[in-house]
C-alpha cells in the first residue's frame, strides 16, 4: 500500500510543479528565459529601445540581450515579438555557383541599408565582394570576431548572412 500513496504524493508534487510553472511563467510572464526554437532555424532578436544589441549569442536572460540564428526570424522585446522572415536563406561565396536570387537580395540590402551603389545583377562580382568586406568589418565585432578573424573574407557566410538578417528584421519590424 505504501508504493501507491508515494506513486499519489509523486503525481501530486508534479502537478503542483507544472501548474506553478504554467501560472508563473505562461500567465504572469515572470520567468525570464526566452527559448529558442530551431526548428525553424528562427533567430530571436531583443531590441533594446528599439536598437539592436550586437551580441551574437544565443538566449535572452537576466536582461541580457542575446540572439539565436537561423532562416526566419522573431525580434523580442520585454513588451513584444515580432516575426519575420529571415532576409538571406543561403550562403554566398566568391568563385562559386550562388543563387542569383540570394545575390540580387544581397545586393539589394547592401544598397538598401549600407548606401552602397551596386548593381542589381545576380552575379557574386568583385564589387560585391568589396561591399560584403565593408559590411564585415563594420561588424567586425559580431561577423569576425566569434570566428577569430582578423580581416574580412567577402563571402556571406553564417555570422555574415545572420547579422544582415538581424539588421533586415529590426528594420521591418518596426
């Protein structure tokens, strides 16, 4: 008889636990940590006063702002969530066969938010590369440093392609 009362107590302390939980966290807000979901590959972007932090991590606590990477993309306030949808899905590299699609979106977000004067081509070309470099380098902190790079490499790759999203989502978000 005493397994099935523990079994009861057991059931008991973990409906409390969870009941807790649901009313602290889903129905006061109270709990900090926001989750990220990569399923998606979303990135959750905090704005700080409507800026956005350029922290490249992965979880928002303690009043910390932090993001998460991926291909669609969530900016969360304290106050609100915006979803977007991510600028940039694929990587672009010099010398390779890149989607004309992510280039021409990349030639459009440099010139869109970089004032650069590229043409809109679809073609991964030299000033393009330059312009990526220019991009990397003022972002130097967020692109290169995680990495431990020194110079830029010119090709839009994870860090790259991530921080142009965040940009595009913060922009279009509000």
């Amino acid at each position: 008889m005493n397994k099935w009362i523990a079994l009861i107590i057991g059931i008991a302390i973990l409906w409390a636990g969870a009941s807790w939980y649901w009313y602290s966290c889903e129905i006061k807000g109270l709990c900090q940590l926001v989750e990220i979901q990569n399923e998606n590959r979303d990135i959750i972007l905090e704005l700080e006063g409507g800026e956005v932090s350029q922290r490249p991590n992965d979880r928002v606590s303690g009043g910390e702002t932090r993001f998460g990477i991926g291909t669609s993309t969530t900016a969360t306030t304290t106050r609100r969530t915006i979803r977007c949808s991510a600028y940039l899905n694929d990587f672009v590299r010099a010398g390779e066969n890149n989607s004309s699609v992510e280039v021409v979106k990349l030639e459009n977000f440099l010139n869109t938010y970089q004032d650069e004067d590229l043409d809109i081509n679809g073609i991964y070309e030299e000033r393009d590369i330059m312009a990526v470099m220019r991009f990397q380098e003022q972002y130097r902190a967020q692109i290169l440093a995680p990495w431990g790079l020194s110079n830029p490499t010119g090709n839009v790759l994870t860090t790259t392609r991530d921080q142009i999203n965040r940009i595009y989502c913060a922009a279009t978000a509000r």
